[in-house]
C-alpha cells in the first residue's frame, strides 16, 4: 500500500509513507524514489510468478517463437510473453538460427532463477516430432490413429510407428498424407531430417 501526503507549502518534496512490512499500523517513512522502486520491485515480482505458473503448465507441449539473438552457443527465443533459451544441446545438428525466423520449440523445463524465470527450450525432443504430427494428422490429435514408438536420432533420422483403431483408415498412408503433403511439413519442420513410419 502506498500513500502519498502532500504539503501545499512543500509542493517538490511530497511525503511518501509505505507500509514496507504489510502490517497495519506500521508505517515507515521513505522518499519518493524509494516508494516508487518498491512499487516497480512488486511488479517485476507480480510478472515473475505469473510467467513462472503459465509456463510450468506447458512443460512438454510445443511453441511457436521468433529467433531474438545469439549468446556464444545459446539461442534466444522470443515466446511472446518471455524469452525462452535453446542450449547447444537441444539445437538440432547442422541448423542454423537467424534474428527474426520463427521456430518450434518444445518446453523442456521451466526453472525460477533469482528475479527471473528460465525457460528451456529443445528442437532435439522426440516429443517435438510427436507434437508436428499431432498438428499436421487430424486422426492423430482425434485419437484414431495412435504414435506407438518413436525413435530419434536428432537431425539425422526418426523412425514412427503408428496404428489404427478403425480399420478404415491406414494410418501410414493418413501419416504421409496425399502426395506426401503431411509428412513433408514435418520433415521441412525438421530441417529435412528423415523421417520413416511403419
């Protein structure tokens, strides 16, 4: 809670009273700069645990970001509401990532570090495969066909075993789509990493 009281004599100098411990009665005197650091101080915080909750929620599911800069090894990722890290280790092999491309990403984990959240981020995840086809094959995210097996090897080749519960749809074929339209999304996705299903 902050209060300002004003002297009409005293006009530049307004007397700021905060209630820095939260307790009724207790008023400690400070000066405008510092009520105003205090006030910012709970905002940043405000912003902190929310980014923190939402993103906690969303560890394993796919996003969408813009590539914002590169630190040495590590690429930031702009994900809208904060920035998210892509470590060397979870860039795929031979990819190169320019200021302002978009990229997906999966959310690998979301950790609270001091004043600030750090999201990491992987391109390497079979859970990112999982995810594409689950966009690109409407029978997947519709439960008729299912992902039984995934095997990765980042960059290189991913083999995806798929089975049908209706027996009317082949669920290779609804994988590869017609002229191969699906799968060739994910394999651009993928940087043209090769990608088999059985």
């Amino acid at each position: 809670q902050v209060m300002a009281l004003y002297d009409p004599n005293r006009v530049k100098t307004p007397l700021i009273r905060v209630n820095a411990k939260g307790v009724p009665g207790q008023w400690q005197p400070t000066t405008w700069d510092e009520a105003l650091t205090l006030v910012a101080q709970k905002i940043k915080e405000a912003e902190r645990e929310g980014i923190l909750k939402e993103y906690e929620t969303k560890v394993g599911a796919m996003v969408n970001g813009t590539v914002q800069r590169q630190e040495g090894s590590v690429i930031v990722v702009n994900l809208g509401k904060a920035e998210g890290i892509l470590p060397r280790s979870e860039q795929i092999y031979g990819e190169l990532y320019r200021p302002g491309e978009r990229v997906r990403c999966i959310i690998l984990r979301v950790e609270a570090l001091g004043p600030s959240v750090k999201i990491i981020l992987s391109r390497t995840s079979t859970d990112l495969v999982r995810r594409l086809f689950e966009v690109e094959v409407p029978e997947i995210s519709e439960h008729v066909i299912e992902i039984k097996a995934l095997v990765r090897e980042p960059g290189f080749r991913t083999k995806v075993a798929v089975s049908s519960v209706d027996s009317r749809v082949d669920p290779v074929g609804a994988c590869v789509g017609v002229r191969g339209s699906r799968i060739k999304n994910v394999v651009d996705e993928l940087s043209g990493e090769k990608v088999d299903i059985i």
